[in-house]
C-alpha cells in the first residue's frame, strides 16, 4: 500500500468517526429538544438555538458523507 492509500485511508476513518460522533450529538440534542418542549415553560430562545445547532450538525454530516461517496461518471 503506498503513502497516498494509506492517507486516504486514515482520512476516511477519521472522517467516519467524526460523522459518527455528530450522529450522536445530533440525536442527543433532539433528545433535549423533545424534552425542553414538553416543558410548559420553556425558553424560546434556547429552544431555537438548540434546533439551529442541530440543523447545523445535520448540515456537516451531509458534507462529510458527501467527501466519503465516490464520484461516479456516467
């Protein structure tokens, strides 16, 4: 195996425990979410900051899932 497979090799898997670490942090704060909207009195403000930052989150595991998948020609 040369240098450039193994890079790209050690670059896919920290990518890929990268994606998975935002997974959990994105499920996380929509545990959170749930539980702060069920509350009565809740801070709309943290409730919005919460769903941005989960957008956010969902928005890099996109891009990281995006530079993993090959790019097929047709």
């Amino acid at each position: 195996m040369s240098n450039f497979e193994s890079d790209e090799s050690d670059n896919s898997a920290a990518m890929e425990a990268r994606i998975i670490e935002l997974r959990e942090e994105h499920r996380d704060l929509d545990l959170a979410l749930n539980a702060l909207a069920a509350t009565p009195l809740h801070d709309q403000l943290q409730l919005r900051r919460m769903k941005k930052r989960k957008l956010l989150l969902k928005d890099q595991i996109s891009f990281l899932e995006a530079q993993l998948t090959p790019d097929i020609q047709a």
